[in-house]
C-alpha cells in the first residue's frame, strides 16, 4: 500500500515529546516498516494550527489524492490532522470519494477496513451535532444581544458611525429621503435622481431606488432591533412573514432617527402603494446573465402590449433594461428587444463558424501558438517539481536540525508563494490551450439546439454556456428603427 505521511506540529508544542516533526516521522516511518508499505510522500506543516484547513502541506494533500499518488494517508494522532470533528468527518469523506483510506496509528483507526467505517459512520453524527451546537450558541448569543438592545451582528446602517452614534449629515439625508417620500408624494426612483441631482451620495455609492425603499423600511432607524428574519430553510423571509422562523423585536439602545409613529406611518402608505406584479408565461431567455456594457450592471425583462390593431390583436414584446437606468436614469443604454439579442447571439454563433474556415497561413500561425503554450506549460512544471523539491529537502534539513525553526518557516513561505504564482499561471496557460477548441465545438452545435428548445430549454442551453453576456451599444436614443431593422449593437460573452 502506497502512503502519505502527514506531519503538523504548532510552534508551542514543537518542542514537546512525541510530537515534534522529527518524532513524529520516525515514528509513522517505522510503523510503516512493520506493515511493509511504501512511503509515497511526506507533508509536513511546521508551526501551524489545527484550527482549520488552510494549511500549505495540508492542502497539497488534498491535491495530490486527487490524482491518485497514494492509497491512504497516515498520521501519528487525529488532532495532528484537525481538531474538529467536523473538519475530520469532511477530509475523510474527501478522501474516501477518491479512494484514499486514513489511517491514526495512535487511535488504532483505520477506514480501509469495517471497523473504520463504522466509526465514521458515527464521526458524522458527532460533526452534525457539532455543526448544530456552534449555531445554537451563536444565535443564542444574538438573541442575548438583540435582548439588551443591541445589534446582534454585521455594521451599522448608513446614518450611524461603527460605534452606533448618529452621524448628523447622514441623518438629516435620511429624513430628507422621508419627506420627500411623505410630503413631496416622489417615488422610490424620482428621489434617487433628486438626491443625485444635489450631488448626495451614500457613503460614496449612488442611491438607487432599491436603496430609497431600504432606507424607508429598515426598523432600526425606528430604535427597533430586529433578529430572525429567516425560514426554515436558512434563506430570507423577505415580505412572507408567516414563513418567518423566531423573529425578535426589541427596543434598541441607540438614538433614533425616526420615531415609531413616523416610521409605522410610511410604512403603512408604502404598503397600501405596493402593487402586485403579473405570471409571465414566456421565459426571459436573458435573465441572469444579461449586463449593461455601459455601467456593468445586470438588465432585467420588461413586457410591453402594443395598442390593438383593426382586428383587436395586442402585441406583446419583451425588452431587457438597464437596471441603472431604471433605478436612476443615470445611465443611458437604450432598452433592447430579446428578439434583437437573439438575433445579435445568433450573428455570433454564425461568425464563429465563418473563423473554423482558417486559411493555411492562419492554421499555421494557430498551430504555432499552440506549440507556444505547450512548450510553456512543460516549463511550469518543471518549475513546480523544482520549488516541491526545495520544500522537501528544506523540511528534511529541519528534521535533522541543519536548520533552525525560523529559517524554516522563512524558507518555506517564499517557496509557497513562488508555488502559488507557478499555479496560477500553469492554470491559465492550460485554460488558454484547451479553451478554444472546446469553444468552438460547442458552439458549432449551438444553433441547431437552439432552434430545437422551447423558451425553458433556451434558458437552461444560455446558462449553461455562458457566464456573462454583456450589450455593448452606442446610441443613447435609437429611434427611426423599425419593422425589424434593429439598432446597431454587438454582444460580448463570458463562456463558463
């Protein structure tokens, strides 16, 4: 059986008996010897704590499983591998899914045989429970907070420095927000452009309407705490309060912005203004993944009727707008249709399949670049097994005490880091080799797939492809097009 021995000692226990690297290797060596397996390789993680997983030696472990260096990984205790159960129970599942078996020579564990697995059929009751007993604590430990009129988590809200104090120039801003709500009858929107209009930001970013509608509902500016805003399954609650799980209301012990009576005032006549919205029953293809090319924010679908023509018959058409604009008509992209996007991403797909046709200077000049890349990713890992190399003989040189502990650690984190930068780099340079061809056969059969979804399938084939498709368009008001003459316009996509 080929192992990995793992080794980690923390500075203040280095030095202590039966746990320095120097024993603890001598000891899994020998322990090996009696069990005649093979050493695949030594990790070794010097003055390091247990406290989690973000360990260098650790790590590269974890990555070596993955391609299959060894068969079970071997350490000398297990609070030398994690101290937390429930560390413990995700490594080993890790492991377990790449067939590697873990193996404590001190606890006499062993997952390669039933007994192993047994127990860790049990660690994952502990972990579950682990898991369960941070988060009661933690939120008993807000409700405590939120109890004595404190904010449990997180910064304070705009209007309040960090230590929960009014800042004056911000209040006074938030009051404005209400008047102008209350008294002037604006919408979320006309007060976002009124506030940028006085050149008033919120702490350096733009209002928005969202942001307005934020302002205007949040409890604390009311001197109202407000913890438990969940449901069930962990996400937000939102509007639905029914599905709310232990919401808590407490009197704050801040200085409020609004009284109670103002604040339940507006927030009444927000409601009674709300409106529902109406059931789409076409798919907004775009949704997602949509983004302006001016300001980079996400576009959202708006469905229009057209007004009836002579035999009763109302068009719709569904646009993608900006949702800058939307909320503060400070940026100018142009609404699009999703039939013109359409149009534009199919123009792409076309002109993909136009470049396959390569002339045999262009195939040549593609081939050369290639070879470029290739004979550049052999170099990095040379380069990697070089600097792995150093690693090991600098932690060998520790063991037999050639060097001191702080020459080690000096040594090793400029290692790591030049390993880091040789894999980032290594990562892309694949990417970029591999990237092109496999572009091209997917979208040598996008077409056909398109024209064969319906507006689900559409959705799931976009989402699926790309990460990102942003519009890039230089006309603020594009008039004048009609009867299927789109305006000019071309998209930019981020494949996944």
């Amino acid at each position: 059986m080929r192992i990995a021995i793992y080794l980690r000692v923390s500075t203040e226990m280095q030095v202590e008996d039966g746990y320095s690297l120097r024993a603890q290797r001598a000891t899994l060596i020998e322990y090996c010897k009696a069990n005649e397996y093979s050493v695949s390789d030594i990790y070794m993680d010097e003055g390091i704590s247990a406290k989690d997983t973000n360990r260098p030696q650790l790590q590269r472990l974890l990555d070596d499983a993955t391609k299959g260096l060894f068969d079970a990984v071997l350490v000398h205790k297990f609070d030398r591998f994690t101290r937390s159960v429930k560390d413990l129970y995700e490594l080993l599942g890790y492991l377990k899914l790449h067939g590697v078996s873990f193996i404590s020579k001190q606890e006499k564990f062993d997952t390669s045989n039933a007994m192993g697995m047994a127990m860790l059929g049990m660690l994952g009751v502990f972990a579950q429970f682990e898991r369960e007993l941070i988060g009661e604590r933690v939120r008993f430990g807000m409700e405590q907070k939120v109890k004595e009129g404190k904010k449990p988590n997180g910064q304070f809200p705009y209007g309040y420095d960090k230590e929960g104090n009014i800042i004056p120039e911000e209040a006074e801003i938030i009051r404005l927000v209400r008047h102008m709500y209350m008294k002037e009858q604006m919408g979320f929107k006309t007060i976002a452009m009124r506030l940028i209009d006085k050149g008033i930001t919120r702490r350096g970013s733009t209002w928005r309407a969202s942001t307005v509608s934020f302002t205007l509902s949040n409890t604390f500016y009311a001197g109202i705490i407000q913890f438990g805003n969940r449901m069930e399954n962990g996400k937000y609650a939102g509007h639905r309060k029914e599905l709310r799980k232990g919401v808590i209301h407490e009197k704050g012990i801040y200085e409020a912005i609004f009284t109670e009576e103002e604040f339940f005032e507006h927030l009444r006549y927000m409601r009674s203004r709300s409106v529902s919205g109406y059931s789409r029953k076409r798919e907004y293809f775009f949704t997602g993944l949509l983004r302006c090319g001016r300001c980079g924010a996400s576009m959202f679908g708006k469905l229009t009727h057209s007004v009836p023509n002579k035999d009763g018959v109302v068009k719709k058409r569904m646009y993608y707008v900006c949702s800058t604009r939307r909320d503060n008509n400070t940026c100018k992209m142009p609404t699009i249709q999703q039939n013109h996007i359409e149009h534009l991403l199919m123009k792409y797909i076309s002109d993909i399949a136009i470049e396959k046709s390569l002339t045999a200077a262009e195939k040549k000049k593609s081939d050369n670049q290639n070879e470029a890349r290739e004979k550049l990713i052999q170099k990095l890992k040379r380069d990697l097994d070089s600097v792995r190399n150093r690693v090991k003989k600098w932690q060998f040189m520790f063991i037999e005490e050639l060097v001191t502990a702080d020459d080690l650690r000096s040594r090793l984190a400029v290692e790591y880091e030049t390993e880091a930068d040789i894999l980032k780099s290594l990562e892309e340079a694949q990417i970029r080799v591999k990237e092109s061809e496999e572009i091209k056969f997917k979208l040598s059969t996008f077409s056909q797939s398109w024209n064969e979804a319906d507006d689900f399938d559409k959705k799931e084939l976009l989402n699926e492809m790309f990460e990102e498709i942003r519009v890039i368009c230089h006309i603020d008001n594009p008039r004048g097009y009609r009867n299927g003459n789109f305006f000019p316009a071309e998209l930019e996509l981020t494949y996944r």
